[in-house]
C-alpha cells in the first residue's frame, strides 16, 4: 500500500512539475512616495488641497504593462508624512490631512489614509491611519497615479512646506512556473 501511494504522490509531483500553466502566489511591497507643497499662502482653518504624481521604487512591476497585470489583492500596509522643505516643519501646525490616489486623470479616486487629530506638537514626522478597505489594482497598473492631500492649517507658514508622502502597498504578485 505504501508503495502505491508514494507511486502515486511521485506521478502528481511531476504532472505539476511538468505542467507550464502552473502559477504561485508571492508577496512584494513597495512604496509610492509624493512631494505635496502647502503654500505660505494657504488659509488656516479651511479646508485646502494639494496634488502631486506620485511614482514608485519598484518601476519593474508598476509602471510596465507586462509585469503590473500580475499584480493583484493590492493594498496600502503604512503611510508616512515628512516635511522637506524646510526639514524643521512642524506638521503639527496641520490639524487634519486625508491623502488620496487615483488614476493620472483624477479618476477613481480613494481614500487610503488620515489624520484628524494630529498633535501640536508632532514634530517633522507623522504617520498616518491607513484606509486598506479598497483594493488599487486598477491604480498601480497605470503609468502614473495622482497622490492628493486634503488638509487644514492649524498655523499658516510663512515660506512654501513641501512635504514627502510615503505609501506603502503590498500585493500579490502571480508568477508564472
């Protein structure tokens, strides 16, 4: 009996082994980073936005055609705000910021994190409430993807802040045998 059954996982192992349309899953994460500005001219108390491009680390599977239909289940796993310019801003002197993606064109666009009580004193570095109730599939297949923040100023600055968004996604990544 024993050697009917190792017979027989032997003769499954190379079926699969041998059969090109086999696919594994793995996982890889990388990063969409952004510069927002926030203009010396900004109102403080209302609500103001601001628009970049944003591009990723990992040009291979993000931008390329080929290689981003692999991709799939992708979603943000953290989000960071980090001034810049000058590298001493206080994000704290911003109360509250949503950061969006969407296609290059502003369609589909989707929350993916925030901050609504963001501390006086935060300091050049804060990170954000990850939003990963929606899948960006369809986002990271494109060539460029469109990063905009909604804040509202807690203090008006007296120069342009430019401040650096990190985003990091994860996905399943289909690869073929």
């Amino acid at each position: 009996m024993r050697i009917v059954f190792t017979t027989l996982i032997i003769g499954m192992c190379i079926a699969v082994i041998g059969c090109g349309t086999m696919q594994r899953m793995i996982k890889s994460s990388f990063p969409y980073t952004a510069t927002l500005t926030v203009p010396a001219s900004a109102k403080v108390g209302t609500t103001q936005s601001a628009i970049s491009t944003g591009s990723s680390f990992d040009q291979n599977f993000s931008k390329s055609g080929n290689n981003a239909t692999r991709l799939n289940n992708v979603r943000i796993v953290s989000a960071k705000l980090k001034s810049t310019n000058p590298s001493s801003y206080n994000i704290g002197d911003l109360s509250s910021v949503k950061i969006y993606v969407s296609k290059a064109d502003g369609s589909d666009e989707v929350l993916v994190a925030s901050r609504t009580d963001i501390s006086p004193t935060a300091g050049n570095n804060v990170s954000l409430d990850i939003d990963n109730t929606n899948s960006l599939d369809e986002h990271v297949r494109q060539p460029n993807i469109r990063v905009r923040m909604i804040y509202k100023l807690r203090k008006q600055a007296d120069v342009d802040v430019s401040l650096h968004v990190v985003l990091d996604v994860t996905a399943d990544v289909a690869e073929k045998d």
